[in-house]
C-alpha cells in the first residue's frame, strides 16, 4: 500500500523508522527485531540506507522482511555520492520487490568529500524528479522544523522545501525535535508557503544520555529546560533514565496530537521494547 493512503485512510498513524544492520552476519538479528516491532501495528515501517555507516546493500532486504510481516514498508533512498545508474538500480529492485514507498533524501555529506564536475545528484529534489519521472512511486522527503544545518536562514529553508515539494512529494517526515513549539511554528510557516502535503512529526525516544548530545548535534534540535532537567536527574541511572525518555516522548506525542498533528514516526533506533511501551501509552488514544 502507498503510505499517503495510509495518511489519507486512518484517523491517527504511528510508523516506526529502523536502520539496516552495518555486517550480513547480523541481518537475523535485524528481521528479529523488526518480528517483534511489527506485533505493535505500525501504520508502516521504514527502513534507513547508508545512514550512520550502515550498508545501503541492505536496505532492500530490511523492506523486504517488513512486508513479509505484513506491514507497509517505506524504503529510504539517498542520492548525493550515487550515479544516476546505481540509482535506476536501486528502483528497479525495489519495483521487482513490491516496494512501493521511498523516502528520496540527499544524504550527509561525507567527511572529506568534494562536490565535482562530473557528480550527477546535488540535492534531493534531484531525486524526487528522477523517481517521479518513472512513475508508480509514493515519495517522501525530510523536511527540518529547527532549520537544516546548512541552510543560512528559515526563509531560504522553506524556499528549498516548497521546490523540492512542489517536484511532486507525497508527504514529508520530519527531523527529530523535542519542543513542539518548534513544530507548531514550522508547521505554520508551511501552511503560509502553502507547503500542502501531511507532515509526518519525527519522535527520537532518548533512552539514555549519552544519545541525546549525539542526536542534538547530528540534527541541530534544541534540548528544552524540561528535558534538561530530567537528564540531570536522572541521566546516570540507565533504568530510570530510559522509562523517563519514553514518558518524555509518549507526553510528547500525545501534545502533538491534542495539537492536531495525527501522523507521527518513531525512530526506534531498533529497540522493540521502546517502541513497544510508548504504543502501550498510546492504546487508547491510536484507536480512538
Ligand atoms: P535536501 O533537501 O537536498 O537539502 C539539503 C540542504 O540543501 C538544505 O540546507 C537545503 O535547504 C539545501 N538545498 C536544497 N535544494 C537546494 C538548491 N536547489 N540550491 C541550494 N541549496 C539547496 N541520511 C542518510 O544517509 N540515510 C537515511 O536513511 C536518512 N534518513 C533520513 C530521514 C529523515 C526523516 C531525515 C530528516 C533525515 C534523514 N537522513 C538520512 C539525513 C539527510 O540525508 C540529511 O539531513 C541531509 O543533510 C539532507 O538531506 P535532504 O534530503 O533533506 O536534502
């Protein structure tokens, strides 16, 4: 099924996000872990590519596993350090495959890498075009309610954002954030550039402490007093850090909710029972 009929059908959605794993030996493990996250019922399931030093070889595999399970997968794609061929192979198998969703990024710009003459794909709207052009995809894209790292202002990041919407993007998923505000602002800013399609909120449940000063940098978010607080207290015990994280994250979601933001994506970091206890806290309020 295409995930904006999936957005389109249900009321309220809560997808899962799950990375491939960086060795072959360890892809049992990975299909394990998503047999469990599937018991949960996400809306769809994605699956990242080359993300952190995983091997983009697997990404196809991991979506492959998640439809067997009977769930919709949305398979990442990026392009930047791609060639348009390796690109058309990449469609082609997930077109062979049944895949029918993908979520059309540039990538991280690797360390030490320079942009040249002869590279084919600059940014992700390039992507979408090349996807678009073939037909029969649902495509997605990142969008950044705390700015993109490298983008000089607001302003110019919408700009960027209406164009590469306006190449054809189905939906958008978000970065992590974890002050709504910051959302609720971006969302508006949306609406205004008349940035039309459903905007998927992006939820990282930060279980110990160490992650969240890694993912705030990765992704320029801010860390709010409330959230800071809690680290301080509560950072050097993993147990009690972790229940904290995933109550953080399930009062989160349910704000963004009361808020009119029904379509919600868990990055999981591939932690079942993460995901699994923050569904629980959302029982009632998924099958209102
Ligand atoms: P773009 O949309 O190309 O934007 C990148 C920058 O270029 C922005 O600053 C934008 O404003 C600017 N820009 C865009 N168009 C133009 C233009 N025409 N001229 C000048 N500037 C322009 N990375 C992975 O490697 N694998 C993954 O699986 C992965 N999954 C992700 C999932 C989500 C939901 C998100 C939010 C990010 C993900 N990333 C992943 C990270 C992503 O690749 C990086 O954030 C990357 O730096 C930007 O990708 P993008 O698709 O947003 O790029």
């Amino acid at each position: 099924m295409k995930v904006k009929e999936i957005l389109k059908n249900k009321k309220v959605t809560v997808s899962f996000e799950v990375f491939p794993p960086k060795e072959w030996t360890k892809i049992a493990d990975t299909k394990a872990v998503i047999s469990e996250m599937i018991k949960d019922k996400p809306a769809f399931m994605s699956v990242t590519y080359g993300a952190a030093g995983t091997t983009s070889g697997f990404t196809t595999e991991i979506a492959n596993a998640i439809k067997a399970g009977g769930v919709t997968p949305l398979s990442h794609l990026t392009c930047l350090t791609s060639t348009k061929e390796k690109i058309n192979t990449v469609l082609d198998e997930l077109e062979a495959n049944g895949v029918e969703n993908i979520l059309a990024l540039r990538g991280d710009i690797p360390k030490d890498f320079v942009m040249n003459e002869n590279q084919y794909y600059h940014h992700a709207y390039e992507l979408v075009n090349e996807i678009k052009s073939r037909g029969g995809f649902c495509v997605g894209g990142a969008c950044y309610p705390e700015i993109h790292p490298e983008s000089s202002s607001r302003v110019e990041d919408i700009a960027r954002l209406k164009e590469k919407v306006d190449c054809g993007l189905d939906f958008l998923t978000s970065q992590m954030f974890f002050d709504n505000d910051a959302f609720y602002k971006f969302r508006e800013m949306c609406a205004i550039k008349e940035i039309n399609v459903p905007i998927i909120a992006g939820i990282m449940p930060i279980t110990n402490a160490n992650q969240i000063k890694r993912s705030a940098e990765l992704s320029n978010c801010t860390i709010p007093k409330k959230f800071e607080k809690i680290m301080e207290r509560f950072g050097e015990n993993p147990s009690v850090m972790k229940q904290a994280g995933i109550i953080y994250a399930t009062e989160q979601i349910i704000d963004l909710m009361a808020n009119g933001v029904n379509n919600i994506h868990i990055y999981t970091m591939n932690k079942p029972d993460v995901a699994h206890q923050i569904m629980e806290g959302l029982s009632a309020i998924i099958n209102e």
